[in-house]
C-alpha cells in the first residue's frame, strides 16, 4: 500500500507492506546521496531490528553508521539532542544525506528535530517500530523535544522524504506499547469517523490479538486520514489538523504530572485525555452522555486508563490546569480545547475558561 502526503515539491510517500523493512534499501536507493547512512535508534530496538534494517541498506550499498540512544521519553531532552547533532557531525553527514529514524515516537520525534537543525535541515526517513509512531508520529512532520515547561514544546516542522512501514515489526511490540498506540487509531473515529469508531469497536479484539487484516486495515485508515489532514493543514493553520491532538491537552498535563516517565506511556495519556475530553463535552452539554459513556467502555476495554486514578496519580485540579497552560495551543491567555457534540464529531474551541476547566477535574479527581 502506497500513500502520498500531498505537499507540492515536499510530497512524500507512505509505504505500508508486511517485511518493508528487509527492502529498504531498494525503496531508498532512488534518495540520491552520499553511500553513508546515519541510522538513529535505541538500545531496545537496536538489539530486535537494525540487523534487519543494516542488511537491507548494506545489500543496496549503503555504508550504515548507527546511533543508539537510550530508550524512553527521558531521550527527548536538550542533553540528548546535543549527544544526537554532534555525533552526526562527527560522521560528517551533509545536507544532502539522509538520517533514518528507527525506532518509536521517541526517536522519530528526536532524529527529526536533529535532522531539522542540522546544517539548517537535511533529509530524514521515518521507519517507525511501534503502533503509535506507525499510525501518527512518523507522519506529518512534527519533530521536537520535551522541555522542564512540557511536552513538545522546542521543535519543528521538518517532513521526512519517506516513511516506511512495516506492520511484521509489530510482531515485537509488548503489549502495553500495542494497546497505547491503539488509543491514536481509536481517535481517528473519534474525531471525524463515527463509522470507523464503530469498526474499532467491533474489532478491538482482533486488533489487539495483532490479526494481520485487522492490523492492516487499521493502520491504513488512521495514516490515511492522517496524510489527508497534513496536506490540508501541515502548520496547523486552518485548525483542521489541530484536531488530531484531541485528548492531546489534558493527556500531556498528565504526562508531565507523571514526569515524563514509562509511569504513563503517551498514547495511554491520549486515551484518558479524550475520556475526559468527551466527558467535559457532556458536562458543557455540547455531546450527548452516553457518547461519552460509550467512549469510556471502549478505553477501558482496550486496557487503557480512562481516569486519572487509573494512573496511580497523587495530584489536583490547580496543578493539572498548570500544566495546560504551558500547552502550544494557548493564544492570549486563552486555551485551546478539542471538544466533540457526539462520536465523530470533534471541533476546536478556546470559550471555555480555565475555572472550568479546573471545576471540572476537581470533580473528576474527586470521584471514589
């Protein structure tokens, strides 16, 4: 399956197949370039598929140099972001060259930015090994860090000049990666697709047990929507691809509450973020509380937190709300909220005051 992000001179393709990794080397060799390869991973998937990636690029006469970086959200920090640039300076990768991110959102996110920065931008392939990255990270160009202010918030757009995915890789994914990566399939529905929400729930199970067709089909739809909001709105402009971040605000005040840690991955984040993001929408009387009702029987059967005490967080209502305001949505003290009038119904808003917002969670975290 081939699908193109739609960026005038800067489009890129999508390929989606089953063993894609074991022919990189043929679907990059038309990336003119120097023979060397900088490739950015971690420890954990260094060690499961860069022999695999290694031997695909080597066999297309690629010389592959790697950096393996340690695992985790810690990663993506100035710290490491300095190791990352002056190593590639150090292999002496040019503009024309090409970095390739392999790995998870993490890496993806890190090696783009690097890739954004260094030597004022130089040309990256996302080959991403989570469900996550693979359904949302790797696509669309956004590349950052995570600062001591929240998630996100030092980076650039910087679109890679191919993805590659490969869906056998997933075969490795624990299961707790597997169902957080779900939680930004589901969202898709969620947003703008009350069809496929019904899909989601009618194969979550499959989905889960990593059935190939459902995978795949699951995979294809949430990138494809994905590329078609990119190219409609690729700097959040518009508002349309701001759309993609529901759950996004409250699900990062909780990341950073939880310290940016393995505590809360951020896809189970998102799934509580667009629990309570549907739940504030019923409370306002925007959706009807039994869409609401119905979206939290479906994260909490996809094993995922839909409340906070889920997490095992000690925290309040003042502090969450502290937290959103560092969000990059916030305009003129106002903050910017996705919110739903039904399943597949999202929009943006910045009416809703943060008193509000924080009489809303203080109920929330209060409930047994």
């Amino acid at each position: 399956m081939k699908l193109t992000v739609e960026l005038g001179p800067r489009s890129y393709p999508i390929l989606i197949a089953p063993g894609a990794m074991r022919e990189a080397g043929a679907l990059t060799a038309e990336m003119r370039g120097r023979a060397m390869v900088a490739v950015v991973t971690d420890e954990t998937v260094a060690g499961l598929h860069l022999d695999t990636l290694r031997a695909a690029l080597e066999g297309a006469g690629r010389q592959v140099e790697a950096i393996i970086l340690p695992p985790g959200e810690a990663t993506k920090s100035w710290a490491h972001l300095a190791l990352l640039t002056d190593r590639l300076l150090a292999l002496g990768v040019e503009r024309g060259d090409f970095i390739v991110a392999l790995g998870g959102g993490v890496i993806g996110d890190l090696a783009g930015f690097a890739a954004a920065i260094l030597r004022r931008g130089c040309r990256f392939v996302q080959v991403p090994t989570t469900l996550l990255s693979q359904v949302d990270s790797s696509v669309g160009g956004k590349t950052a860090i995570d600062s001591a202010a929240g998630k996100n918030l030092i980076g650039a757009f910087h679109q890679p000049s191919l993805v590659l995915i490969d869906p056998n890789v997933l075969a490795t994914l624990p299961m707790r990666e597997l169902r957080a990566g779900y939680a930004e399939i589901v969202k898709i529905g969620l947003i703008g697709d009350a069809g496929f929400f019904d899909w989601c729930d009618a194969n979550l199970d499959a989905v889960l047990a990593r059935d190939p067709a459902a995978l795949a089909k699951a995979i294809e739809t949430a990138v494809r929507a994905k590329a078609e909001v990119v190219a409609a709105d690729e700097h959040e402009t518009t508002g349309l691809r701001a759309l993609l971040n529901l759950g996004h605000t409250f699900g990062h005040a909780l990341e950073g509450e939880a310290g940016f840690s393995d505590l809360l991955l951020h896809g189970e984040a998102v799934a509580c973020g667009m629990v309570l993001a549907f739940r504030l929408s019923a409370e306002l009387g925007l959706c009807p509380a039994a869409d609401a009702e119905r979206v939290a029987a479906h994260i909490v059967r996809a094993g995922l937190p839909a409340h906070p005490r889920d997490i095992g967080l000690t925290t309040d209502a003042a502090t969450l709300v502290r937290h959103m305001t560092q969000d990059k949505k916030m305009q003129g003290g106002r903050l910017g909220l996705i919110l739903a009038r039904g399943i597949g119904q999202a929009f943006t808003t910045k009416e809703v005051e943060l008193a509000t917002v924080e009489a809303f969670l203080a109920k929330v975290l209060a409930e047994a």
